[in-house]
C-alpha cells in the first residue's frame, strides 16, 4: 500500500496526467508469432529427416497440413490409397475439425505458402538450427536440421503431441511429389475464397 501512495504522490508531484486509450487491442495469438511457426518447422523437419533435407514447397505443404487439421484425414487417405495399412493409420491419428484462415497464406506455384516463411527459415539459420544445400544452379535449395537443430527438436517435440501425431504415420520419408499433388488437388476453392473474404472484411 506504501508503494502505491507513493506512486500517487509522485505522479501527483510531476503533474503526470495519465492517459487510457480506449481503443480495443490488438492481441496477437501465440501461433502468429514467428518464433511458434519457426518451432513447427522444426518439428516438420526433425520427423521428416530424410537425409537429402526437404524442400520449401514440402515444408509449406506440410505446414499448410498442420495449421489445417481438417483435410488432414483426407491427406492421410489419399497418400496411403492402395496400401493395406490405411485403416490402421487412420485408427493411430486423431482428427479434428480445425481449419485456420491465415491471411499470410497465398498460393506460390499452387503451393500454399506463407509469406514469413524466408524470415522464418533466416530466423532458424542464424540460430545455427537449420542449414542448407542447393544444386549447381542455386535453384532446388533443400532445408535440414544441424546436430544442433536435431538436439533443440528432441527437446521441443512434447510441445507439439498433435502435430507429433500426424507427422509420425509417415516414418522418416514423404514423397513429395506425391505429397505436392494432394495438397494442390485437396484445397478446396473454398478456402482460398474464405481466406480472401475473411482477409477484405
């Protein structure tokens, strides 16, 4: 009580009007910061370890995949079609019905991709988590985790037992033409038109 009679006083003393802004705040979400989507890449990396890394259209895929949980099953259906195991990934994986709008989300040579993703992939580098490697010609660029990367992601991984759930029914392999044809085919139109409807409101 002391401390707050002297903070009175002394804003009494300097003649310190205090001001409210009654404006409604902007609360920014947890899942929208770059530090909560650059772990998420970490998790897609560390399950999916394929020696060779994985592209950026894969990992944008794949992230596209586990902000949206509900074409998720569809995904799974589709990618293990023919194959006498699919029922019983699909007992293992536990669905839902979420779907995020993120209006940082565009369609980048069909694939859905977010916008911060290179500040996401710079943020990861410099940290010495992730590393690169590209062809001769600079143009098919393959991300993968550093030995320091592979230590963070073992100790992230409990953080995320729903993305954990999903990305486990692939073992350590995507194939990503496969994985690139779903995804472009299985986005409805409808979510590109929500997202720009949501975005203009």
């Amino acid at each position: 009580m002391e401390n707050l009679d002297y903070l009175i006083q002394s804003i009494s003393e300097k003649s310190l009007t205090p001001s409210i802004n009654l404006d409604r705040p902007t609360y920014v979400q947890p899942e929208d910061r770059i530090q909560y989507r650059s772990a998420r890449i970490i998790i897609i990396l560390g399950m999916l370890n394929t020696n060779n890394g994985l592209s950026k259209n894969i990992i944008a895929c794949v992230d596209f995949l586990l902000r949206n949980e509900a074409f998720q099953s569809k995904f799974i259906i589709e990618y293990f079609n023919g194959q006498k195991n699919i029922l019983k990934k699909l007992n293992s994986f536990v669905s839902s019905k979420q779907t995020e709008i993120d209006f940082n989300i565009v369609q980048y040579k069909s694939v859905p991709w977010d916008i911060r993703f290179n500040d996401m992939f710079l943020f990861l580098y410099v940290r010495d988590l992730i590393t690169y490697k590209a062809d001769k010609n600079d143009k098919n660029i393959r991300l993968k985790l550093t030995e320091h990367g592979k230590e963070f992601f073992e100790k992230l991984k409990d953080v995320f037992p729903a993305e954990i759930n999903f990305l486990d029914l692939f073992g350590s392999f995507l194939s990503e033409d496969r994985t690139i044809n779903i995804i472009t085919e299985v986005i409805p139109n409808s979510y590109w038109k929500q997202n720009v409807e949501t975005n203009n409101k």
